[in-house]
C-alpha cells in the first residue's frame, strides 16, 4: 500500500504540532462518511477571518490560506472518492486528499505579491496551526500525476483537507467570538449610558443645590457633590478600548451601583419635596387668614408714613418705582439711602407663604431655612447668577431672600424675575428701596382675598 508523504523536505523539522494535526485528520478521513462531508471554502474562509484569535493565526497568514483555496477549482471542498478493489492493478491507495500544487511565483502573485521570505513564513504558520498539511516531493517540487482518465492519482503540495476536518471546530470557534464580540459591545453600550446617567445626575444635583449624605467609598466619606464627581472621574479613567470583557463586567458593575446611589440621593430629595408641599399645604388652609399687624411688627403700627404701595404694575421699571418709600437725606447730597430694618420671619412668612414649599423638610424655622429656599427659587425662577450675587451685595442675604420670596408669591404677574431683581437693586443701591410696603402690601392684599371670599361666601 502507497503512503503519502507527510514530512517536510529539505532542512525544515517536523514538530508535534504537525503531528497532531496529521493524526487528527488520518482518523477524519478513514471514517465512513468522510467523502460525504461538503464544505463550502469561502463561508468556512469567512468563518476563519472570525476565528483566527483562538486559531493562533495571523490576517497575512489568512492571505495566504485565500490564495491557496483559490487553487482549487471548485467552491465546494470534499475528499474525493477512493478506487474500489480491482481498479489500478487491484490497489486500493490512501484517499489523496485535497491537494494544491502552486509555484511559489503564483502563490506569490495571488497572496498580492507577498515576498518568498515572508511567504514561506506564514505558510510554516499555517502548518503549525494545523490548517493545511504538507505533502512535499522527494526534490520538494510541487506537481500532480493522473491516471489515464485524468484524475488525480498522487499529488504533491499542501493538502486542505485539515478545513474540511476542522469545519466543525471551526464554525463552532467563530460562533463563540461573535457571542463574545456581542457581549463586549453590550457591555461597552452598558457603559456608555450609566457614564451618561451619572454625569447628568450629578448635574442636576449642583444645580439643584441638593444635599448629600456622607456616603462611605472605598474607605473614604464623600460629602458633596464634588467629591462624588471626582468619584465618578476616578471610575470613568478605567475605561479603555483594549479592555477584557471580565474588565468591562466588573466596571460596568462599579459604575451601576455608583449610578443606583445617585439615583437614590435625587428620589429622596424629591420625596422630601412633596411631602413639604403637602405639608405647607394642609398648613395653609388651617392657619388663620387674618392678619394682625400689631403683633408681627411693632414698629408698623400707627403713625408709620409708608405708603403701602402696589408690588406689581404695568411695567418692570414703574413696578419698581411703585416700591420706593423713603426721600433722599439732604446730608447725603441728595442721595437716597435704605434704612436697616429687620422684618420678623413670621410676618415675611405670612406675607409670602408659597416659599415654604421650596423648604428642606417642608419648614421654614430660621432664617437660614429662608436663605437656602430662596437659592432653590432663585435658580426655579430664572434669575441669573450674575442678577442674584448683584442683589446679595446690595441688599444683603435677608433682603435678597425676602425679595425673592415676594416676587414667587407675586410670579404670575411678573414676566421677568430676573430683569425685575435687576431694577429692585438698582433701587436699593441707590437708597430708593425698601421692603416694608412690599410685605404690607403682600399682607394686605392677603386679607382683601380673604374678606372677598368671605362675602361671597355668607
């Protein structure tokens, strides 16, 4: 019985790895059904370009391998059929196999004119790899003899039936780097939106002004919203294009629970919001409507030449002269100047209810209490930065957030909040400001509403 020649010719070793892959594909072929076996040589081509990672070869090696099943003729790879006994002088040889015999100068110019050298290189990967076999003459030449009919009765040259062997593993190889493939994208879209999630909460947290409990993290306490950005930074310098996919598993998890406490931080705040609005609610319909004005601020009884003064007018410019209560000082020169006043919290309160829903914990017990409320209106209402540290300089923190609180009881007839603080200020820093009738006023019109809808009502 003929063998086929399966060691390399001249001076270049047979490894194990040839071996193998010798042995793997002798147990393929004598199996029954072996020449039944069809494989299609460019979608398994396909399958290989996907599968070269755990395959252990290179892309320039593939160029290799394209160029040597462009030597066989047909689209289809299958081992040919043995002869039966009595054909051939009754010998009944080894199936040929699949076997390509191109010169080096054609294989060069269907590899787009790769170099001998670097030819011969890939071609021992190829080996190494287990791909294709060598069936080397004894002067290593490449050639075919056929029998009389004109087929292929021994050949010499690379043997492909190693992919037809191998179709299997290999389909099953590329299958699992397109799941892979899949998951890592999935992971890297994952990461991609909880890092979109979390800058926008943290935004909306500075924004806001929202609180934020000290929070433990890696063994450091985060106190702000700054110092969970910087957390968020710290997380989002991991991410990197050649990461793994345990990598990208294990920070798309520290980014989801990072994602979850901000999450949680905003629902709290916005749960507090409405329970102080049902709160302040329910408080505003009990209290008693009628105020007396004695008893909030003594120093507005009787003999006080305020005019009260309507808060809001036609214009912005006139509704601010509409607040103007005190004459420029002659020892100024003629220039006007605001006199201290310090308004009780419960009158301001009174004259301007609709802030405490705007509160931390739905109650105003401080006037710091009313400060941090007005910076949340100030930002719900519009009023620029640049509008609002121009009234904190003039008017001081108290005023500022007493005009504040005024102008959101009074906001459905004011069309710019901003522009009217503007002007507000610009009285104040002129001394024709002051913030007595803009509370009498809110006060009174308060117990007009009041009287009205008690005469409708009787």
């Amino acid at each position: 019985m003929r063998t086929y020649s399966t060691t390399p010719f001249g001076r270049r070793s047979l490894s194990l790895a040839m071996v193998t892959a010798q042995a793997a594909t002798r147990h393929f072929v004598a199996k029954p059904d072996a020449s039944e076996t069809v494989v299609h040589k460019w979608r398994l081509f396909r399958a290989l370009t996907e599968a070269k990672g755990p395959l252990g070869v290179t892309d320039r090696a593939l160029a290799v391998l394209h160029a040597l099943l462009s030597f066989h003729q047909e689209t289809a790879l299958t081992l040919p059929q043995t002869h039966s006994k009595g054909e051939g002088e009754g010998r009944n040889p080894p199936n040929p196999g699949i076997v390509v015999f191109p010169s080096n100068n054609e294989l060069s110019i269907r590899a787009h004119g790769m170099a001998p050298a670097t030819l011969r290189r890939h071609l021992a990967s190829l080996v190494e790899a287990g791909l294709i076999i060598r069936r080397d003459s004894p002067n290593g030449k490449r050639f075919a003899r056929r029998r009389e009919a004109g087929e292929i009765d021994e050949a010499f040259g690379f043997d492909l039936t190693p992919l037809v062997a191998r179709a299997g593993e290999i389909e099953n190889l590329a299958e699992e780097v397109r799941a892979e493939n899949r998951a890592v994208a999935l992971l890297r879209e994952k990461i991609t939106l909880i890092r979109r999630d979390i800058v926008k909460m943290i935004e909306t947290g500075l924004e806001e002004r929202i609180s934020v409990a000290p929070t433990a993290w890696d063994g450091a306490e985060i106190h702000d919203w700054e110092g969970l950005h910087k957390r968020y930074l710290a997380l989002a310098g991991r991410y990197a294009r050649n990461l793994s996919r345990p990598e990208l598993e294990a920070l798309a998890e520290d980014l989801s629970t990072f994602a979850t406490k901000i999450e949680k931080l905003l629902e709290i705040h916005v749960k507090q919001q409405k329970k102080s609005a049902n709160e302040s609610q329910n408080e505003r319909h009990i209290q008693n409507q009628t105020t007396n004005i004695s008893d909030l601020e003594p120093s507005l009884q009787e003999g006080r030449a305020e005019p009260p003064g309507p808060m809001i007018g036609e214009a912005e410019a006139d509704r601010a002269g509409a607040l103007e209560t005190e004459p420029p000082n002659p020892k100024l020169g003629g220039r006007g100047t605001s006199t201290p006043k310090t308004y009780p919290l419960g009158m301001v309160l009174q004259a301007c209810p609709d802030i405490v829903d705007y509160a931390k914990g739905g109650e105003i017990s401080c006037w710091r209490d009313l400060a941090d409320a007005s910076a949340i209106v100030r930002s719900a209402l519009g009023v620029s930065p640049d509008a609002w540290s121009q009234a904190l300089d003039v008017l001081g923190e108290h005023d500022a957030s007493i005009v504040i609180a005024a102008i959101l009881q009074r906001g459905e007839e004011i069309r710019s909040a901003g522009g009217y603080l503007r002007v507000l200020t610009a009285k104040a820093r002129t001394g024709e400001f002051s913030l007595g009738p803009v509370l009498m006023a809110l006060l009174r019109g308060k117990t007009a509403k009041v009287a009205r809808e008690q005469k409708r009502a009787g």
